[in-house]
C-alpha cells in the first residue's frame, strides 16, 4: 500500500464528465489498496473568468478580495470531485486551504506555504476516505484566504506529498509527461521519460508552464518523487523528476540541451542616463524589492560621459507599478534622463546539464538566432541555462529554429 498525491489541473476538471472519469482514475488507485489524496485546480478557464469579474468592478482589485474570489474556483471542483466519487461508492471529504490549513505568509497573490496542518487528513485516510484538497489556495495566520500564484495547484500537491511523506505525487494534466518544449509550439517536440530535478527547476522559472516553479522546489527540498502523466490516457509513465544529476551529467552521451522553455509574462524597464556612481542599482531596486516585485534579468550598461543605463526585467503585472515606483520615489534621487517601460518582449531559455561540460553553446545559440535576423536585447546565464530577451513576435520562430539547431526532436 502506498500514499499517493494525484493533482488534476483545470483541464482534467473542465466539466462533469472529466470530473466523472477523474473519480473513476483515483478508484482504480483506491481498489489497489492505495490511500490517496486528490489535489483540484479549478475548472479550466475559471480562474481567468473569476480575475475578469473582479475587474469588472475594478482595474486593480484589492488583492486580498481578489484571493476571496479566485479561491472559490476550487472550492468547486473539490465539491464536484467528492460527488463523483461518492456517486462510485467511496468515501470521500472534501477541504479548502484554510480548513486544511495550509498555512501561508500574507502575500496575496504569491503566497508561501509556510506550514501544512496533515492530522485531519491523516485521520480521514486511516478510516478509509479519499481526501480531496483544493489547489492554490491557503491562509494566513490571521486567517484570510491566500492564493499561492498562477498555476499554484502543483505546488500544494507537492507540498501535501511533502507534508504527508507520501510515496509518490503525480500530476495529471493534458500532456503525457515533460516536452523538450511545449508541444503546443513545437508539435515535433520529444517526451522525456526522465529529466532531472535541476533541469526541471530551470525550465519551470523561465517559464514552462507544465509545472510551477515553487512546486519543483519543494520536490528538490522534500525529494518528492514526482511524476507528470496525462489525465486523458490509462497508460504511460509520464515524465519522472530525477535526483540523479550527477549520473547524468558525466554521460557523455546524453544531449546537451534538454529543454527549452519561453516567457511571455516579463516586460523591460529602462532608465535611462542615470549617475555611473556607487549606490545606483540599490538606489534603484531597493524600492522595487520593498515593494515585494520579483526582478528578474538585470543589466547595467557600461558607463560613458559618468553616466549609465540600466533595465531590468519584471511580471507584466507588475510593469506598472515598478515604473510608478521609479518615478514618484526613486527619480528625485537619482536624475534619470527618462524612464520607460517596454512590454513587447519574450524570454526564451535553453536548459540543459550537458552545459556544464561543453563549451560552445552559448555561440551555437547566438549563431542560430543571428541567421533568423532575430535580435538579442538582454543576456542571461546560469551553469545550465543560457536565456535571451527578444522582440515578442519572434518568440515563436526562435523557439522551433533552436529546438532544430540543438536536435532536440531526434536525441
Ligand atoms: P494544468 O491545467 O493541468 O495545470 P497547464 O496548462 O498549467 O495544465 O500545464 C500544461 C501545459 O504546459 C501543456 O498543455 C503545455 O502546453 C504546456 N507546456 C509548456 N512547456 C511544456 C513542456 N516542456 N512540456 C510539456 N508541456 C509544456
Ligand atoms: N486555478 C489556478 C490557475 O489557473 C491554479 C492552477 O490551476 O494551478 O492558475
Ligand atoms: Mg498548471
């Protein structure tokens, strides 16, 4: 017997029936002998319709109401999935975030899973039930509902797996597992029966939206086996996150790149012509970083005539409020010639361990976007990860000229 964390995204719960052969999936598991936990994300589209209602009301919703309303989406589908299985014949109980309690810090929006209170669950296991939680969503220590960032639901199966010590957390979506890139832009793209837990970390925070970043992280924190699989097939393995890098690593065989992942949700903010002096980026991205904006790439010109640009990288949502930031706090300290933002740009990533013993790379990659006629605005490297910024309608085109270039279909 095993305890298994299965968490279904929006897709696997679009509607009754995908709720229905949902049940029937955790039953087959249940009949096995398994004690398992079910992770919901809301109804696909749901959360996005719920952000627009809030909208309606108003441009910039108070983010703890907005967490009040985004919630409720899950709260649904844990509902839903408790029916389906009750109407199986299992014993089933459903629980919010709070009622849980996934104990979050007060960042509404992006908030962290500090601690998970697992007695209830555990109790409800041992006599039988089927424990269904609701994805992306927690509270304070005040109680208010929050919501743990777009595509949240993966973290709390993986924090739940962690929390619970289960065996294995496996998310089912509506792909078969890890793509050398998203299939829905490159449709050669290759499934990985495995991929290492770095590579994973990697691709997810340049953007790779089968699994969210935080959730990688508490599978490298916790080792989580952790597993991606597609709700709509009965067979397959999916994609197994590793521990096993450094088996990989030395291998000359393998490729060199695995991935490559894309971002469309970043946007640059320039300033240009400020003082070449000491102090200039703290002055800069100290407000920034109190202001609880996460930043990204950032670049600072080589300075001329004792003056020097400088940009940076944030969350299209948050493009705003960082240059209002710079403006109304930070520009009468530091005399900028002008401040602007500019959010036509993507971010595309290669990943891969194989880096770390090659050389070459990096060129093989600015020789393939440079014969496109594809510009590089900015540049970013890590051990195993080299990522450009780009005009945002080449995002596509330089993402299946790479996943060429690097063989990815073939390796
Ligand atoms: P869910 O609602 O199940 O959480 P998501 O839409 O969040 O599903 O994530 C699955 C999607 O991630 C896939 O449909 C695919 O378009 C996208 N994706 C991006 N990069 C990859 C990749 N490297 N491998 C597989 N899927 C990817
Ligand atoms: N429903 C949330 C979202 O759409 C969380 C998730 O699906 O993981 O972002
Ligand atoms: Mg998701």
């Amino acid at each position: 017997m095993a305890l298994i964390v299965q968490k279904y995204g929006g897709t696997s719960v679009a509607n009754a029936d995908r709720i229905r052969s949902l049940a029937n999936r955790v039953g087959r598991f249940k009949q096995k002998g398994h004690q398992i936990v079910v992770v919901v994300s809301a109804m696909s589209g749901e959360t996005n319709r719920l952000i627009a209602l809030a909208q309606e009301i108003t441009p910039n919703p108070n983010p703890r109401e907005l967490d009040v309303i985004v919630s409720t989406g899950e709260q649904v589908t844990i509902g839903m999935t408790c029916l389906a299985l009750q109407e199986l014949g299992y014993k089933a109980k459903s629980y919010t975030g709070s009622q849980v309690k996934i104990l979050t810090d007060e960042s509404h929006g992006k908030a962290r899973i500090i601690n998970i209170d697992g007695h209830n669950m555990q109790k409800d296991l041992a006599e039988g039930y089927i424990v269904v939680v609701a994805g992306f969503q927690g509270c304070d220590a005040q109680g208010n509902i929050t919501t743990l960032g777009r595509g949240g639901s993966d973290t709390t199966g993986v924090a739940l797996a962690a929390a619970l010590k289960a065996d294995e957390c496996q998310i089912y979506t509506d792909v078969d597992g890890v793509y050398t890139t998203d299939p829905r832009i490159v449709p050669e793209a290759r499934r990985l029966d495995k991929i290492t837990f770095e590579e994973m970390l990697e691709l997810a925070s340049q953007g790779s939206k089968v699994l969210q970043t935080r959730s990688v992280e508490f599978a490298g924190k916790y080792k989580v086996k952790l597993r991606v699989l597609s709700s709509f097939q009965d067979e397959g393995e999916g994609t197994l996150i590793t521990f096993e890098e450094d088996s990989k690593d030395n291998n000359m065989e393998n490729p060199l790149i695995s991935g490559i992942a894309f971002n469309r949700d970043e946007a640059k903010v320039i300033i240009l012509g400020v003082p070449d002096t000491p102090g200039i980026a703290y002055q800069i991205l100290g407000p920034i970083a109190d202001a609880n904006i996460d930043v990204d790439m950032i670049i600072q010109n080589q300075g001329a005539d004792g003056t020097t640009d400088f940009t940076f990288t944030v969350h299209k949502n948050e493009m705003s409020k960082a240059l209002a930031i710079l403006r109304d706090k930070v520009q009468a300290k530091i005399h900028a010639r002008e401040i602007k933002g500019d959010d036509n740009i993507a971010k595309v990533s290669i990943v891969g361990v194989g880096m770390r013993s090659h050389v070459g790379i990096a060129s093989q990659m600015f020789r393939t976007l440079s014969e496109e006629g594809i510009n590089i605005q900015m540049i970013s490297t890590s051990e195993i990860k080299i990522a450009v910024v780009i005009e945002e309608k080449y995002m596509e085109p330089a993402v299946r000229v790479l996943h060429q270039a690097f063989e990815l279909e073939t390796a």
